[in-house]
C-alpha cells in the first residue's frame, strides 16, 4: 500500500476554512505562505529589519479583523495592499511625530526648518489643492478623496460604490490628471499678473 503526500490546500481553501472555523491556526497557516513578502514590503518602506519585523508581526495581529470584515477574491495580492497600505500609515505617523516633536522643541535658538514664505507657499498650493478639487465631477472627486485621503483600494472603493474597479481607476485617473491641469493653469494665471 502507498501513502500519497497529503495535498496542500490553496490560498481560497485555507481562507474558506478560516472563516468557517475562526481557527488562527489556519490563518497562520495562510499568512506563513507569504512572511517573507509581508517582510520584505516592509522592509522596503521602513529600512530597518526590526521595523520591518514589528510591522510584521502587527499586519498579522490586525488580519483576522480586515479578513472578516471583507471580501478576498485573491489573498497575496490583497495581503500586499494591506502590508502596504500598513508601511504607509506607520510612515504618516513617523513623520506627524517629527512635527509635533518639533514644534514642542521650539526655543528662541530652534530656527524653524520653513521660513514665513515657505508657509506661505505651502498654503497657498493646498487653497489651489482645495479649489481645483470642487471643480472635479462628483465621481472623480469621490474617488480621489476616498483613494488618497481614506487610503482605500480601487476594490474597496468599487464595492462601496457598486462600481467595477475599471471604473474607479479611470475616475482615479482622470481626476488627477483635471487636478493637474487645473493646479497648473492656476499658476499660468498668477504668474500672467
């Protein structure tokens, strides 16, 4: 009698069975299969192995709430966004940190790395920023304020908006390039004065 090798489930197997049982076994078992990706994406973004390693470790923790609470048609790739999309929040808060550390540390010897002009500037663009964004049509604007400002994905948002993901990514793309445009013809007019 011969043994055959036990057939290793699929990604959709191990996921189905996941939210069949709630068994962190097996999502375990699902998030070993690609650690060393999660690792790397994190490492790529953070640049520290220990970084990379904690973000790791908090991408798993956080799993079974995302992984219930939406629908996975394929699990690398969507574990991708969310490592990513992880990487880019714990560097959003890095740096919010620097700011409020920064503005805590201000003495009368702490020269402020922006002078008034650069202020100036700086505000100057997001009122463009701002403006430019109400002349987008309601679904452009929709879906650039739900891309970059909420950091949701073209799937998340196609679902919210019963829209197929072609749809978003052009919407996503043509409202950057009207903002673009419009940011543009903004400066072409100031500097016309």
């Amino acid at each position: 009698m011969r043994f055959r090798p036990k057939k290793e489930k699929s990604d959709a197997e191990l996921l189905a069975l996941y939210l069949k049982k709630d068994d962190m076994e097996v999502l375990g078992q699902l998030y070993e299969r690609y650690l060393e990706m999660v690792y790397g994406l994190c490492l790529k973004y953070l640049s520290s192995p220990e970084n990379a390693e904690d973000a790791a470790m908090a991408i798993f923790e956080q799993l079974p709430a995302k992984v219930n609470k939406q629908e996975i048609q394929d699990f690398r790739p969507w574990l991708y966004v969310v490592a990513k999309n992880h990487c880019l929040m714990q560097l959003r808060k890095k740096k919010n940190k620097q700011v409020i550390v920064a503005d805590r540390m201000q003495s009368e010897d702490f020269v402020h790395p922006f002078s008034e002009s650069d202020k100036e500037k700086q505000e100057q663009q997001f009122e463009k920023l701002e403006h430019c964004l109400e002349t987008l049509n309601r679904q452009q604007k929709t879906c650039v304020e739900l891309f970059y400002l909420q950091e949701r994905t073209y799937k998340e948002i196609a679902e919210q908006l019963s829209w197929t993901v072609g749809k978003v990514r052009s919407h996503i793309q043509n409202g950057r390039r009207n903002l673009k445009n419009c940011i543009e013809a903004l400066i072409a007019k100031k500097d016309e004065k």
